[in-house]
C-alpha cells in the first residue's frame, strides 16, 4: 500500500517514519510531505534519505494510507482532501477526534472499528490524545472486569509530548537557568510542575483535561455514565507520560483479579506489588503501556488505585496511529 506521511519532519511523524521500514504492506518509499517550511529538509527511511515537499492535493493521488501529525489546523484542510482522493486518514490531532462519524480508536481496545480498507474508499480515523491513550490501555480491561463509574486522572506530561520546540525550551532553560523566555509554556518547565495543557477553558479546566474526559468516554464507548475528572500537569521529563489514577468501580476490587485482568490485555504490563512502579525514564523506547502502584483504597473495597506511564511518542503517538494503519492494511497488530 502506498503511503504518505503529513508532518514527516516533527517528532512523531519522525517516529511513525521509523515504524513503517519495517511493514510489509508498505510499498515503495512514503511520500514526506510538511509545510512550506520543513521543505526541502531530508529524512532516512530504510537506508536511504528521502525528501520531505510542501504538501500539495496532487500528493495524495494514489495514496492509500495517509499518516498525518501535522496539528489540527492542516488536518482540517488536507484531511478531506486526502479522504476524498481516496487515500484512508489516520490523524493524530484533535481535529477529528470528537466529530460524529469518525472512529476515535485505540486498537487494542475498539479495533473492531476498523475495517480493511477497500483501495481508493478514503475516510478518516482519528487517533486520541497521547495521555489519554495510555490511560484508556489501563481502564479499559478494569472496566471489563469490575464496571468502572468513576475515573479520577492526574496526568505529569513529558514536554515532548508539546513537540521539538518545547524540548528546546526545556534544555534551553537547563543549561542556562536563568534564561529570560517561555515561547512554548505559561512559565518555566525547568524544575517546575504546571498544572496547564492547552487554552483556559471556561469551567476552570485546561483544553488538555477536556480531551481526556470526552476522548476517555468515547474509546471506552461510555456516555455520562462514566463520570471522569482530570488535572493535567506538565513536568520537565523529555519523554514518557504518567498518569496516578483512581477508579471507583460496581463490583468490589480483588486486587489479583485486577492484576490478572491487566496482565492478559495485549499491549499492557503490570506489576502487582502494591509498591511495584516503572518511572518514564525506564520505559522510553518501549512499546507497552506499564502499570504499577496497583492498590484498594482504604475504607473503600470499590475503588482502585494505580500508576499508568507510556512513552507518548510510541504508543501515545506514533505507535498507535501505525497500529491503526496495520488494522487498515489488514494485518494484526505489533
């Protein structure tokens, strides 16, 4: 299958670049495609560099996966076009994530969403926020065994979960601490927790919280049922995600059930020594989505306690989007 990659020069689409050398349903060499700027700018793809161009509609003829992770902006314009030239969108912004009609999948969970795509169908398939990705991996199999009603998220979000620029800023702001300037965060991430993603939103909460409570309901199929709160929070961690989270559930918690539960569901590791915890260093690189800290709270036999962390560019990002297009391609799942 032909396919092109929108937004081949930033940190994920670099990452889904690297994830498809190696697909066999991958025909010939991707076409790199960014804005005008990222023009011109050369990138390896199975030993050979490759040249990215300024996306144009006549990229996408004969195109049959198009991986996009360009931001929302260009998703709304190229995602259509693409879609309509026939080519099958797997996008990574929140553009599409909410839109009726349009699948927001994490295939280990809602894969059966996906169909194997019939050549020059076209359609768009959204992938979800990375926090809420690696969240949804660990409610998920919880859900299934346990009825969860309420989950209560607190997220520590690596920078680079902001892109290649805010990464600069980090390592800007640790070799000169006193440097004036936060060009991508509200103040400086450098030994600094923020508790704020994205625009201010009129309730109180951050754009980032928002997305985890609608996204989170929709992956899992739930409506206001499933009742979620999260408080987003950045830290000056380059890569990796974590997540403490706590879950109040139907039936009563049997913590080796729980365990076991986790175990089996693809994708995830548990460590079900109640002080047992993987750290986003440790996990950088790694495919699985890790589970630790794994507890009952005290005085309550229905709710649940644990520490979720994943590398936001694999499984938060990149991984996943190419999980999708494996689905699309007709394989199973790696």
């Amino acid at each position: 299958m032909k396919v092109a990659v929108l937004g081949a020069t930033g940190l994920v689409g670099r990452t889904m670049l690297k994830l498809i050398e190696d697909r066999a349903w991958v025909s010939g060499d991707p076409v790199l495609l960014s804005s005008a700027r990222g023009a011109g700018t050369k990138l390896e793809f199975a030993g050979r560099n490759l040249e990215c161009k300024e996306v144009t509609a006549e990229d996408f003829h004969d195109v049959d996966i198009a991986l996009f992770s360009a931001g929302g902006d260009a998703s709304r314009i190229w995602g259509p076009v693409a879609a309509g030239a026939g080519a099958w969108v797997v996008d990574n912004s929140s553009a599409w994530r909410m839109e009726a009609g349009v699948p927001l999948v994490v295939p280990e969970i809602n894969g059966r969403l996906i169909k194997p795509a019939g050549l020059g169908e076209g359609g768009i398939i959204a992938n979800p926020n990375c926090s809420t990705i690696q969240v949804a991996m660990a409610v998920a199999p919880l859900d299934e065994v346990f009825g969860v009603r309420e989950a209560h998220v607190t997220t520590l979000q690596a920078v680079s979960g902001a892109g290649q620029k805010a990464v600069a800023e980090l390592e800007r702001q640790e070799k000169n601490p006193s440097s004036e300037g936060n060009d991508i965060f509200p103040r400086p991430i450098f030994r600094n927790a923020i508790p704020a993603i994205g625009a201010a939103l009129p309730d109180g909460s951050f754009e980032e919280e928002d997305k985890v409570v609608r996204e989170l309901r929709k992956i899992l199929d739930r409506g206001d049922d499933l009742a979620v709160t999260c408080t987003a929070t950045r830290v000056p961690v380059v890569t990796g995600h974590s997540a403490a989270v706590r879950l109040v559930c139907d039936k009563p918690i049997n913590l080796v059930r729980a365990a076991d539960a986790l175990n089996k569901w693809p994708g995830v590791k548990v460590d079900s020594d109640p002080h047992g915890y993987l750290t986003p260093r440790e996990i950088a690189g790694q495919a699985t989505v890790h589970v630790g800290r794994l507890r009952a709270e005290t005085n309550n036999p229905h709710a649940l306690m644990l520490w979720v962390v994943a590398d936001n560019l694999l499984k938060g990002a990149a991984l996943n989007a190419v999980q999708i297009a494996d689905l699309l391609a007709g394989k199973s799942q790696s």
